[in-house]
C-alpha cells in the first residue's frame, strides 16, 4: 500500500500472507465465470471458428 495512505486511513501493512490471500479472494469470481463459460465456447475457442467448411463472417462490432 502506499505509504502516505497508511496513515492517512490508518491501515495497517499486510504481511506477505495476507496478500497471497486477498489476490486469492479477488482473482477467485473470475476464474469461476471463466471456467463456466469454456463449455459456451466451444472447442474453437476465442480464436474463431474451427470449421473450414462452415466459415463464419467476420464480427463488425456494430
């Protein structure tokens, strides 16, 4: 944490620990929607269409 903050909220410094910990808790939502959305996917994946036979258009974004 930023030194000047410590005091400013008065918070403490956080042992190695404790960050491994708060990383955990905060990387864990996303892993759960990613691993629930790998099976929406499908096997191509994010990197388009698998199947030569049955080219898809391109996305336009609009």
């Amino acid at each position: 944490m930023v030194p000047f903050t410590q005091r400013v909220f008065d918070v403490p410094a956080h042992s190695v620990l404790e960050w491994v910990t708060i990383v955990a808790l905060a990387l864990t939502p996303v892993t759960v929607i990613e691993v629930f959305n790998w099976p929406k996917r499908g096997s191509s994946g994010r990197m388009g269409n698998s199947d030569p036979e049955n080219p898809k258009p391109p996305h336009t974004g609009s």
